[in-house]
C-alpha cells in the first residue's frame, strides 16, 4: 500500500511540475565528544548544531548527533553507523583530534564527506586519496603556534617549557610549536605530557620550574588544560603560561578560577568578537553567531568550540544548496558533489575565518582568523 500511495504522490509531484527531488531528506551525521573528557568541547558544539537550519534548498536537513563519549574507538563505531545505516551525506565531527584522525579511514572508505571540529593539521593533510573526504573549520596549530610565538617574543619570552596531552593533540602542537619556536630564537627547555584524567602531573611541573622558563606553554583542551596551570601556580611558578586555543570556553574559565588569571592565548575572532575594531573582517558575521547562540542558551554561553560547528554549518549550507542542482540527496553522486563544492568554497565568512578551500587546503583560512586573548577578571580581553 505505501508503495502504491508513493508511486501515485510522485505522478501527481510531477503533474504540478514538482521535481521528485523534493521527497528525499538531505541527512547530516554529526558525532561529537558529548561526555568524557573533552565534553566541555562537544556540548557547545551540539547546541550550535540545534541553530543549523532545518530546510536547505527546499529540503528537508535532519541532524542524526551521537557520544563518541570522547573515546577514539566509539567515534569510528559512530561514523561507520552513521555512513551504513544511517547512509547520511555528509558527517561533522568530532571534537577532539585523536577522534577526527581515527575517523578518516571510515568516511574514505564511505566515501562520504567530512567537517572536522578538532585542530591538528595532520586531520587533512596531505591531501591524499583517504583525505579528500577530510575538511575542518578548527585554525591550524601552525598558525596558532605562530601567533603564540608572536606574542611571547612580544613580552620578551626567551625561553619556554612545554607541557601537553600524550596523544595526537600535544604531539601536533609540539611539532609546529618546536619548529616555529626555533625560527623565532625562542628556546625550548623542556618537553613534558601528560594523560586527559590524569589527576596529577607534579613530576611533569617540577621538570619544568627546574628549567626556570621564562614561560610556559600547555597544549590540552576543554577543563583537563587546568591541571598543569594550578600546578605551576602550588609551586609557585611566577612566569607568564600560555594556553591554546583548545580551553576557549566558559568552562575552563569557571573550573580554573584564580589559578588562570593572566593567561594568554590564542584564539578564533568568534571569542572576543563584540571587542574587535569596526573594521575587522569578521566582527559581523562572528556577532551574528554570538547572538543566535546567546539567545538560545544565556548571555555569555559562546565558546570558540560551538563557533567552530557554525562554521562547519555554513560550508555545510553552501555545499548541500549547489549539489542539490546535481543530484539527489542519498545517492553517491550527491556526496560527490557535497564534496566538489566544499573543496570550492570562496570567501565564506563565518565565525571563526573566512574560508577559501582548494584542492590542496581543505581548511582554508589565513591570519584574519586569529586573535590573542588574555583572562582578566574571570574573563576574555582582546590584545591588539
């Protein structure tokens, strides 16, 4: 019967001149770092999600979003129940890094695009076979770490110790960080990681007042970056600490307290974006998601991670309205085209850059989408 009904529904589409297109539903597969430790991250993220629009083109959009729980193995399981049974177009996630890198052998394979929200480079580059399925809106480590160094040499940094997580995120950070700290003739003293639950890294820290640093630089995200700097700070380490741009949320600002005060960082423009000049490039399009979000979830809720799944949103917007004119949504030539238009996306300003993908850059931004931000009084201030 429902087959009969449908056959008779698609005639009578077609008599009025309504393209059949119209009955299938564009399907986006989101997994997210929901709970675990990088759930400070996920949970602004999947609220931004929720502001996506529900129609495309005409469309209909349905948002299919899973816990990968912040757990490696639970975000491949995701994504491949996602592209299987769920046979989505197109996936945005995860979080966090050592997810998004354990992913990309499953949407290759799918061959069904992806918007990373996680950091390091090594997500899409090169741009090989497996990782022409592989976008992401998070800035570049390189680029981060330049406008670290920028800033210590500033303040008259000559040496620093690193301390970051023992996985994919710490290890990217310290390659760009080391090489782009020897350009800068800023010396590294020592070189320390630690585990995301770990409950202690006092060994770590008396390595690193040891070294007597001028500074220090933690690479972790989301609450877990706090150990290292409330550690330092019991030890009385007095130098300036630099953080990434991986805690730019409320909740590193509410679990840190006292002990981050003076902390300087970098981060996407999205962060400070009522403090940037009138001029800047992307104070518009960065307030426009500040206020969608703050309406929807309280004054002062914006974080830089919900600000990156805006930005995954709109390539996503862009993408989906041009491979509608190409093929019908659910089908491999759709995907194929999601991703064609996604590697053409051109002077897209979101949140956090304005984006101009190409073959070889499956992330697409320049300088205009960093600034450095220092806590003060519990809170965020733009540095010129």
């Amino acid at each position: 019967m429902k087959k009969t009904v449908l056959g008779k529904s698609i005639i009578a589409a077609a008599l009025l001149g309504i393209s059949a297109s119209a009955f299938a539903d564009v399907n986006i597969g989101v997994t997210l770092s929901l709970t675990g430790p990088a759930a400070s991250l996920g949970i602004p993220e999947k609220n931004t999600v929720t502001l996506l629009p529900a129609t495309i083109g005409g469309q209909k959009v349905n948002y299919i979003i899973l816990d990968d729980e912040s757990d490696t193995t639970k975000a491949v399981k995701n994504t491949k129940k996602l592209i299987s049974e769920d046979k989505v177009d197109l996936i945005i996630g995860s979080s966090i890094t050592p997810a998004s890198l354990a992913m990309v052998d499953s949407v290759a394979e799918g061959q069904t695009p992806m918007i990373s929200l996680a950091a390091s480079s090594k997500i899409v580059e090169p741009v090989d076979a497996k990782r022409r399925w592989v976008f992401k809106t998070t800035q570049n480590d390189i680029m981060m770490s330049l406008a670290v160094l920028d800033s210590m040499v500033k303040n008259g940094v000559k040496s620093v110790a690193f301390i970051g997580f023992a996985d994919a995120y710490g290890e990217g950070w310290y390659a760009e960080f080391s090489k782009a700290a020897a350009q800068k003739g800023v010396k590294l003293v020592a070189n320390e990681r630690y585990v995301r639950n770990d409950t202690s890294v006092t060994g770590q820290v008396l390595k690193i007042v040891a070294s007597k640093p001028d500074a220090v630089l933690i690479a972790a995200s989301g609450t877990p970056a706090v150990l290292p700097q409330k550690t330092l700070k019991e030890r009385g380490y007095t130098g300036k600490i630099y953080q990434t741009h991986g805690v730019a949320n409320g909740d590193f600002l509410r679990v840190g307290g006292k002990d981050v005060e003076g902390t300087l960082l970098p981060a996407g423009p999205v962060l400070v974006a009522g403090q940037l000049p009138n001029d800047h490039p992307l104070r518009k399009s960065a307030l426009e998601y500040v206020s969608k979000y703050e309406a929807a979830f309280g004054k002062g809720s914006v974080s830089t991670f919900g600000g990156h799944a805006w930005d995954a949103g709109l390539v996503m917007q862009n993408a989906v309205a041009a491979a509608l004119k190409k093929a019908q949504p659910g089908s491999q030539a759709f995907r194929n085209a999601l991703r064609d238009s996604i590697e053409g996306t051109k002077d897209l300003a979101g949140a956090h850059a304005v984006f101009n993908m190409t073959p070889t850059d499956h992330v697409g931004q320049d300088q205009r989408a960093r600034v450095i931000v220092k806590i003060e009084n519990g809170a965020w201030k733009y540095q010129p």
